[in-house]
C-alpha cells in the first residue's frame, strides 16, 4: 500500500486548529475544517448552513487575518473548506488523515472518536494534537484497525513557524504508519520531528514548563525581579529575546498554568512535581484576567501617553500593579555582553558571583537535572529533548547542548557544591571518562547514550547534508574569514559565506572569484548556500554597508565604484559559468543577498519561509549589483523571443514596485508571486533539506546535459516608462506616500530599469544597465541624505524616511 495524504481534515478551528489546517494549505493538501454547530442558534439559524457553519468561519477568519501570516500566500486559503460535526461529517470518509485539535476533555475526544471510526476509510490516518490526555485513553473502546492508525501528532502554536513536530506512537500503531507521517511532517510539512512517548506534555512542554515554573519560584524566593529574570534569561543564555516572561504573555497565562497544573495532577511519581505548582501571584493574576497578549496586559503592559509615547511597565508581583521599569544592572550580563560566542557568554551568567548569577544557575541547574531525570521516562535519548527545546521553544541550545557549553564536569562539581542532587547516570558517564553529551568523531556528530553507556551516532534523514559535519571532517577546500567552498561530494562544491549576517563584503566578492576557478577546474557544479543557526535566519542580509559608509564619509567614491564594479563583474562570471550554480536562500535574503539569487544562480531552491527583496531605497541606494538588470530579466523571462509588440508596461511597473517600494515577501510562494522566484524554482519545506536538495538540483541540471547560458541583448521600456513613473511618483508625493527623497531616488531607479536615455523596446546589452547601475550607486552616495540614511540603519537597525 502507497500511502498518501491527498485530502485531510482537522477537527477544531481554535487558534492550533486553524494554524494546523493553514499549514497544510500552504503545503498544497486540500483540508477540511470542520467545528461544532454553535448551542446558540435561533429558530430562524437552524436550517442555515452559515449559521450552522459559523465557528469554523470565525476560526478560518482567524487564519485569513492573522498576523504574522499563518498562510505562505493569501490564495492558499482557497484549499480550506469549512463544515461542522453534524451536516459534514461523512466527508471525514474522504479524507486520508483526520487530526483532532478539540478540548482537552477526554470524553469529548473518546465520543469523537468513537464517531469517527465507522466512518473514516480503510488506511486513514487519526491522530490527536492534545498534551496532556493519554492515547491510550483517549482510544480505548476502539478497535485494532483504529488503533493501529491511530497516534499523537502534537505541533507547537504558531504551526507555521514553530519547528517542533512531537509523535507519539500509540500501543498499537502500525510502524509504517509512524514512518510515512514522520517523513510526511519532515519532508511535506518542513518540521522537526521528535519521537515522545505516552508521557503528561511529551517532551518539549514537560521540560519547559518546569524549567519556567521553577524560575518563578525562585524569582519569588530570591526577590528578583520580572525584567531581571527576562534580561538574564534571553539572548544572552541563547534564549528568544521574549525570555520567560514575555513567552508567558505571549502563550497565555491561563494556558501555562493550565499545563503545569495538568503535568503536577499526572505526574505523581516526579522526584520535581512540586516544580510545577505556578506561585500563588500567577493565579491571582489569572483571576483579574491578566492573561498576557489576549488581554493586552499580563506580566507587562504598554501604556500611551497623551503625547502617543509608549510607556512599557511590568507588573510587581506582591501589588499586582505595574510600573515603568529600567535596564537590569548584572556585573555577570555586563561580562556575557563582552563575550564573543554562546559558551563564553553562558559560563559568564551562570558561574558569576553577583545575585542575578546566583539566580541563574539555580534556575539552570534544575532544568538540566530535571532533563537528565526524564531519560528514558519522556523520551529515550538526549538529543529528542535537546530537539525539543531548540525547536519547541526557539533556544540556540538544549539543555545537554547547554551543559556541555558551560563544561559538564565543572557543572556537576559546582551542582554538588550547591547540594542539587546529579543523577547517577551522569556520574557514571563522567566516572567513566566522557565528559561531555556530543562529539564529533570523523565529521559525523555521536551523542551520550544512557542506557548502552557508549556514544551512539546523531540520527538524521539521508536528505540533510550538515555544512558543519563536512568542515569537521576536512572537506573545506578553500576558506577565508568571510567565506569558505565547501566539498560536499560527487563533484559538488558549496559556497558558504560566514560573515555576521552573511553580508558581502569585499574579501567575499574577491573569494567568489577563486571559488568559481576552483570549481571550473575540479568539479561538476556549485551550490551558493549556508546553515546560520536560529528561525528564520540569515542567508544574506545585504551588503556591508558599514564598509561602503567609511569610504563614501572619506570622500572615496572611486574605491566604491571599484568595489562595485568588482562585484557585478563577479554576479556576471558566476551567470555564465561553464557549470550549474544553484542558490539555497532562506530567512532574510535582501539587498546583495537577493541579488545573489537572481544574478548569479541558474536556479533557485528556496525555504518556505523566505524573505527576499532589494531593499536598497531604504538606505537611500538602488541595487547596484545587477539587481536591477536580473530583476527585470527575470520578469521578462518568459515573453517568447520573436515577439515585438509585447506590452511592456505589465513587466514594468512590478519591476518598478518591487524596487521602488522595497518589497519584502513574506514567504517563498510570495516571493514567486512577486517575480523573484521563476517556475523553475522550488520551494522545500524544510530548511535542513536546502543544501541537499539544492545539490541534487545541479546533478540533474549536469545529468540533463547543462549549457550555459548566452548572454544576449535585452529588451527594455525605455524613454516610456519614465514618463509614466513620473506622473505616478507625482500622485504619491501630493498624497504624501512617498517623500521628496524618495520621488528622487525612485526616478533615478525608473531610468536605470527602464535603460536609460532609449527609444521603447530598444534592445541593450546588459553592460547598460550594469553601468547605469553603478552611475546611480555612486551618485547616491554623494548625498547626504543617503548617507544619513546608512547612518541610522547601521545605530538603530530601523529606517530614515528624509
């Protein structure tokens, strides 16, 4: 039997309901939605399906309104069908997986399923995304069929941006049907798959909510305060910058303290239950429905004053008022601030000597104990828990991961010192000479297992190629400080960029070159692509504009049209290589980056959660690295090559926009729809499959006998265009959209697209462009304002509008 998912339906259209259903739309599954019929129908209302079908609706409103998007595009929605449980439910026979996302109330799921077992068809797959209600209890009175296609399938909310996918086989489950939805969630779906057992909140939940209730407890009983905790438990301990606190009000505090008081009730044999019992300032706050973001006031709240100003407070356990609070003043923060990498910057908190240290490695030292203790319980290895916290709850590291950063044997002394009790199985590693959880032995990452007391190998899919793995394992053929050609086998090579935020600069632009002789002479084709860590990340952020700010401040405008001119030559020679090149962007790829893409790959394979766009209007630029010339041949891409009288102006203006408004997609299917992705481009799911998929995409492309292409003269608007961007730039500026600066930048981008001082569809050779490009880069920066817009990205990270 093949196993598909052609059509599935989710049953709940609460806010992880609609996130579930939005996420399998967007992944190309037809889903039906289905909710029950609201008890508060009128007479008139009962024979009405919209009235019958009202709480699905209001659930699919959700999904359509929120923000940021739980949809890749607006359209996706167009997959989604909505019903309720009495009129729809013999559709559920049509479906191939059912996935129930209904009240946490075990009858009400035991009813549900009892209903949906004579009805759903031979194979379908049922599974429940609940936490804290047992599978084998939910399934009881059902037969084996259901039982042996039945298990947990627990996403973590947002659906779309949470990588966390915890399964959880039932007694009886089939193993196939455990390997086809771990491979459908990993591949189809791009999450992170975690094996759970049959255990109170799995996993990730379990761990977390210890680690943040035990916090809270020491909070209270050490007097520290909400923005210290947050402070010292944010990025610098590798955590989201929401910290604790601001993850609750995000959450819900009736649904954090809903989870821990579920595990405490379930979990009577923990040696930590007590860790769970929130203190008794959270429950006062529930009652006074200070529930965080629903409520818009929680442990924090913004306040305006009549002047419009935010005022951010933070609320005073003891009074339950909130007050405006300052910068937490740590001596172990400061430290962590100097520090370059994680490690050094978690070893500064948690081993300092101040209050805020002390605090930390109290709260730290419990959760890493706590983790330990739940082997095998929750799950059988550490790396189920540490892929937990890192995709579950946003942390750079696990807590094994943490432990091994901060030293493990130094850990355990400090932990002994203090009188935390270490698990035995931690001594025994350590007695017997392993001293840490992870290793890497011949590139490949092993980790510590408990129960054979050896070093097993790091599970991971046949699809995931780690550029890391490889560099251990000495297959970096040529590097720099900003850039290193990666082997990645069978004649393959990847050019990684390691620079912060992966932006261009010149040592990068100089090591593509050397790069790409490299390959011409030793290989059969090239990926462009990195592994930054962290969601959504960074493929390329643009170009240094911190570099090109000092020269043009020194009044040294001829070094940065070499530099420029430099760089598009280098986009030009990558374009018309004798091999394949494939690009593998994901998260931020703006400016340089995009251009990259556009420019210099033969294709694209990009994530799903991609953010691309030439944002250079925004500090006063254009794209000066052919951004312009590639933008507007990949609008006019397909326009068949005998043909004159094409009307222009439809490639044009969206050319025109995405450049002059600084578009930004929000996801790679929105990147497709505002033309920087071709047909031919992908998309993949799942952001650890970019490297390997794009390195299949230049074997095919080689196996498919690849041809260059041929540089050839381009059509372009001409004189037209600018007359008609005129008038509209006109429009804007009385209507105030658009400031004199802008009108003035987005005039000089008009003649650059439209190639300059030409007749309507003229036909130039790309050199144009490119140097009409370079005349404008170079004029911007003369200006002040230009400059003044550099100069405030680079101190604030936000634009000038001048």
């Amino acid at each position: 039997m093949i196993r598909k998912i052609r059509q599935a339906a989710v049953i709940g259209s609460g806010v992880m309901g609609g996130g579930i259903a939005a996420l399998l739309a967007s992944a190309g599954v037809k889903t039906l939605l289905l909710d029950i019929v609201p008890f508060d129908l009128k007479e008139e209302e009962k024979n009405d399906p919209a009235a019958r079908n009202r709480i699905a609706k209001t659930g699919l409103d959700t999904v359509i309104m929120t923000q940021p998007a739980l949809l890749m595009q607006p359209k996706d929605v167009d997959r989604i069908r909505i019903g309720n449980l009495e009129d729809d439910f013999d559709k559920l026979a049509e479906c191939d997986w059912i996935v129930e996302v209904v009240v946490e109330n075990l009858k009400i799921k035991q009813d549900l399923f009892k209903r949906i077992e004579p009805v759903r068809k031979a194979g379908a797959i049922v599974s429940s995304n609940t936490s804290g209600i047992p599978l084998k209890q939910m399934s009881e009175g059902r037969g084996a069929a259901f039982k042996q296609n039945f298990l947990g399938t627990h996403f973590f909310n947002p659906v779309r941006y949470m990588k966390l996918l915890e399964i959880i086989p039932g007694a009886e489950t089939l193993p196939e049907v455990l390997a086809f939805m771990a491979d459908f969630g990993e591949r189809i779906l791009g999450k992170g798959i975690v094996w759970a057992k049959d255990t109170p909140n799995f996993v990730g939940n379990r761990i977390g909510v210890q680690g943040m209730i035990k916090a809270m407890q020491l909070m209270v009983e050490m007097g520290v305060s909400i923005p210290e905790v947050d402070a010292l438990f944010g990025p610098a301990m590798g955590r989201p910058k929401t910290a604790m606190f601001k993850t609750a009000d995000l959450v819900g505090l009736d649904t954090m303290a809903h989870v821990a008081k579920n595990t405490y009730d379930l979990v009577t044999e923990d040696e930590s239950r007590a860790d769970f019992i929130a203190p008794e300032f959270i429950g006062k706050m529930i009652a006074a429905k200070m529930l965080g973001k629903k409520t818009k006031v929680g442990f924090y709240k913004t306040d305006l004053t009549p002047e419009w100003k935010k005022i951010r407070k933070v609320i005073d356990p003891a009074t339950l008022t909130h007050a405006e609070y300052g910068k937490p003043d740590f001596a172990c923060l400061a430290t962590a601030k100097k520090a370059k990498t994680l490690p050094e910057k978690i070893k500064a908190i948690v081993y300092g000597e101040d209050k805020g240290a002390q605090f930390a490695w109290k709260a730290l030292a419990s959760n890493l104990i706590y983790a330990a203790n739940r082997i095998p319980e929750i799950a059988d290895t550490i790396v189920e828990i540490d892929n937990a916290m890192r995709w579950g709850f946003n942390f750079e590291m696990g807590p094994f991961e943490t432990w091994d950063a901060i030293g493990v044997k130094t850990a355990v002394a400090k932990m002994e010192a203090g009188g935390f009790s270490v698990p035995e199985k931690v001594k025994a590693m350590l007695a017997a000479g392993n001293e840490s959880f992870y290793k890497l032995e011949n590139g490949k990452p092993l980790y510590y297992d408990f129960t054979t007391g050896a070093y097993q190998p790091v599970k991971v899919s046949a699809n995931i190629i780690s550029l890391a793995g490889l560099k251990a394992d000495g297959k970096t053929v040529k590097t720099c400080p900003s850039a290193s050609l990666v082997d990645l086998g069978d004649d393959v090579f990847c050019l990684e960029f390691h620079t912060k935020m992966n932006a261009i600069n010149g040592e990068i632009v100089d090591f593509m070159a050397e790069a790409m002789d490299y390959v011409d002479a030793n290989g059969l084709g090239m990926v462009i692509g990195n592994q930054a860590g962290g969601m959504p990340g960074a493929f390329c952020a643009g170009g240094d504009l911190a570099y090109m700010a000092g020269l043009a401040k020194a009044g040294q405008y001829a070094e940065i049209e070499a530099f420029l001119k430099k760089a598009q030559l280098g986009m030009q020679k990558v374009r018309y290589a004798s091999f394949p090149v494939v690009a593998a962007p994901y998260g931020l790829t703006l400016g340089g980056g995009c251009e990259v893409c556009i420019g210099a790959a033969d294709k694209i394979v990009a994530h799903s959660e991609l953010y691309m766009g030439l944002v250079e209007i925004g500090v006063g630029l254009l794209p000066g690295g052919g951004g312009c010339l590639n933008l507007w041949k990949k609008m006019t891409a397909d326009i068949p090559e005998p043909v004159t009288d094409v009307d222009l102006a439809k490639f044009f203006v969206p050319t025109f926009m995405a450049i002059g408004m600084a578009k930004i997609s929000m996801s790679a299917a929105e990147a497709r729809a505002n033309g920087f992705l071709g047909p031919r481009d992908r998309i993949v799911f799942n952001r650890d499959y970019l490297i390997g998929e794009a390195k299949q995409e230049v074997l095919r492309m080689v196996a498919d006998g690849y041809a260059p292409p041929v540089k050839r003269p381009i059509r372009v608007f001409g004189a037209a265009a600018q007359g008609m961007i005129d008038s509209e730039l006109y429009n804007m500026r009385s209507a105030k959209f658009v400031s004199e600066y802008d009108t003035f930048l987005a005039r000089r981008i008009a003649w650059v697209i439209s190639g300059g001082d030409v007749r309507t569809n003229s036909m130039v050779d790309e050199e144009v462009i490119l140097n009409l490009e370079r005349e404008a880069f170079l004029d911007f920066w003369k200006q002040e304002k230009t400059v003044a817009r550099v100069e405030h990205m680079l101190t604030t990270g936000k634009p000038l509008r001048n």
